[in-house]
C-alpha cells in the first residue's frame, strides 16, 4: 500500500517522506498483538512505509526470546493481552536484555485511561497509540522511536570503535615497548657474551656458548609475541617470516636489532613482489650497516592500495654525491619494472629514509600509478 495515497488524510503531511525511507528501510520492528487481524493491519501499514524487516507475534510469551535472537529495532506492543500483558513483557525484557541496550517500545492501546498509561510508562514504554489505530500516526510515533534507536546504534557503533582503537594502540605501545627496550638489552648481552667465547677456556666458553643460546631463543619468542600483538603471525616460510629472517640477520651487521613493523594485509602480497620486498629490504638494511653508523633503524610495510617499504635510520644520511655502487640503483629499478616508485631523502631529523611503493594487485579499486616514478630526491 502506498502510504502517499494517505495523504488525503488532514495530518497526513506530517509525515517527513524526505527522512523517513532510509530510517524505515534498515529497520527490523516487532509487532506483538494477540489479535491477528491487528498484527496484520499494523504489518501492512509498516510494509507500505517501507519497513525493510517486519515480524509478529501473537503469543506475549515468546517476546523475550525473538528480542534475544532476532534484536528488533522497535517493538510495538499490545498492553491488553492474555497470558502475558504488556506491562509483564516490558518488565521481564528489562530483565534479561543487557542493562545498556536499547530498545524503544511503542504500546498499543485501547485504553486511554490515565492509569494504563502510567503503568505503561513506569514499565519503560516510550510511547503509546490508541486503537483504532490512525496510520499516519502509527508511522509518526515510529519514526520518531526509530531515529532514537539510531542514534544509540550509532553511539554504540563508536565506542567499539573507540575500543579497538584505544586497544590497537595499546599493543602498538607494548610492542614498542618490548623491542625496545628488553629485545634490545638481550641482544646487547648476547653479543657482549658472545665475543668473550674465544677469549676463555673451553668449558667456559661452552657455557657462555648455551647462554647466547638462550637469550636468542628468548629474542625469538619475544619477536613472536611482537608480531602476535601487531597482527597474525603468519607460517614461518610466509612473507613475514621471510622479511623477519632479514632484520634478524641485519641485526648481526649492525649490532642492534632494527625494528619492524606491518600494517595490512600482507599476507595478500604476491609472490614476486614478496620477492623483490625481501630483496630491497636487504639491499637498504645492508646499506644502512655499511655506511650510515646508525644506532636505530625502522622498517615499515605497510599494504592498502600500495604496498609501502620504509627504512628509515638516525645515521649521518646519504652524502649528496654517491659514487660506484649498484644497491639503490636497483632497488629503483626493482620498483620500477613493477610500476612503482623508489627514493631515498635525508631527513630534517638527521638519517636516511628509503621509500619503496609498488601497486597492490589484489587491491580491487587499483588505479594505475604512473611508471618509471623512480626517482632520488635528496632533501638538506
Ligand atoms: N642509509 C644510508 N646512510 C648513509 N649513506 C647511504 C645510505 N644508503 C646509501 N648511502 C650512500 O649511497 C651510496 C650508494 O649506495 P649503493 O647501495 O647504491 O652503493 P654501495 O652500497 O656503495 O655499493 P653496493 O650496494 O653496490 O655494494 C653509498 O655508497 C653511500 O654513500
Ligand atoms: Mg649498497
């Protein structure tokens, strides 16, 4: 039934058709009657107005249970009703549904005396209409009930997301926290111990040789239990694995452990670009060993539409004259041949940040990037 028809009515333009259809159209209501033929008038009336999920008891004693299984987003309630009335309902829904959830309840009514309002009302009714029902007040008190209902669903929507933030954050911290300062210190004294190996007697070095041992199966479990907070850890040959294995080993060149970081999905990177992350990503750490006398080196993948490598260290950055070698070369030319872009700046901070972007395939709403985007930029 098209409720526009309605309009004939005097008060019939009230009705704000301009907001209505969409609080409408996401909303599931309940309508409880013990009297068929009004669930069925009332269904009709919430079906022309565009109510996209509509459903009906006519049995008081089952409210609860479809309130806990199919959480209506109003329920429109008959007061006068056998077995259970309307009043025991609200009651026992605000027993058993959690203290903080919300939802509004539209009583429907014969009895226009003051009393039943007021019970209807202490037992935490929102609103009542009287029968015989007027339609296009039906549907105003609905709509007004359902903006309510949408507001609190998108009160709750942000705090959970306010949670998870404040949640992601916190890992990130003790993540941070982990790396370093304990990861650091234990790789620190296993290297202090370690060197003394060939400086002592055999059963000392021995026993200093399966004390390195421990501290870097602690190292390990430790990175392990960084990655779990940043996100699924993945199989050990998988690429996180793989770009792990790679700061692990630069760590030994460097003399500190460099700290890594993903953001994404990168379980979704293919293979061949896997590939040449894990390559660029040695090239850059080896190069930060050999030349730039760092202290600290971060290293980012991040995956969205692009996938992102950082290396950024605190070392003397690159000079603005560099001669010979063949490491940024290619790893400009790695980007390139996969329709991405490469630089290396030095920072306003001091040290050197290596920026490799290629397109993400298996991003959807990829738009082509522009090749041969390599470039060197140098910054003062
Ligand atoms: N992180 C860095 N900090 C300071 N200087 C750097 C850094 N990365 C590169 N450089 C400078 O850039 C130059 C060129 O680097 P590139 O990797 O191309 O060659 P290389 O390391 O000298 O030789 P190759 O990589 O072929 O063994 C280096 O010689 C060095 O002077
Ligand atoms: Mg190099």
């Amino acid at each position: 039934m098209d409720l526009r028809l309605a309009a004939q009515a005097p008060h019939a333009g009230l009705l704000d058709w301009a907001s209505t259809p969409e609080l409408f159209r996401e909303a599931r209501v309940l309508v409880v009657d013990d009297l068929a033929a009004n669930v069925v008038l009332l269904q009709r009336m919430l079906a022309g107005a565009g109510v996209g999920e509509i459903s009906s008891l006519t049995d008081s004693r089952l409210v609860v249970e479809q309130c806990q299984t199919w959480h209506p987003d109003l329920i429109l309630l008959d007061l006068h009703m056998p077995n259970m009335d309307g009043v025991a309902v609200l009651e026992m829904l605000r027993a058993t549904l959690a203290p903080d959830v919300f939802v509004p309840v539209l009583m429907l009514t014969a009895d226009v005396t003051g009393a039943a309002r007021e019970r209807a009302l202490a037992a935490g009714a929102q609103d009542f209409v009287t029968k015989p029902f007027d339609r296009v007040e039906v549907l105003l008190r609905a709509r007004n009930l359902l903006a309510t209902r949408s507001l609190y669903v998108e009160m709750q929507r942000r705090q959970e997301l306010q949670t998870a933030t404040v949640l992601t954050r916190d890992r990130e911290r003790i993540a941070r926290d982990l790396h370093d300062s304990v990861i650091q210190q234990l790789f620190g004294e296993a290297l202090g111990l370690h060197s003394f190996i060939p400086l002592v007697q055999k059963a000392v070095g021995e026993r200093l040789t399966s004390t390195v041992d421990v501290l870097d199966q602690a190292i390990k479990d430790l990175r392990m239990a960084i990655f779990a907070l940043q996100g699924p850890v993945g199989a050990p040959g998988g690429l996180r694995g793989r770009l792990l294995a790679v700061v692990t080993e630069a760590g030994g060149a460097l003399g500190f452990e460099p700290r890594l970081q993903f953001d994404g999905p990168v379980e979704t990177i293919q293979s061949d670009i896997g590939d040449e992350l894990v390559n660029v990503l040695r090239e850059a750490l080896s190069n930060v060993a050999q030349h730039s006398k760092a202290r600290r080196v971060r290293v980012a993948v991040e995956v969205s539409r692009d996938i992102v490598l950082t290396v950024i260290d605190d070392g003397i950055g690159v000079p603005a004259e560099r001669f010979g070698g063949r490491g940024l070369a290619n790893m400009a030319s790695r980007a390139d041949r996969l329709g991405g872009a490469f630089a290396v700046a030095n920072r306003p901070a001091g040290g050197a940040a290596v920026t490799w972007t290629v397109p993400h395939e298996a991003s959807s709403e990829r738009q082509t990037t522009s090749s041969s985007a390599s470039r060197t930029v140098d910054t003062p």
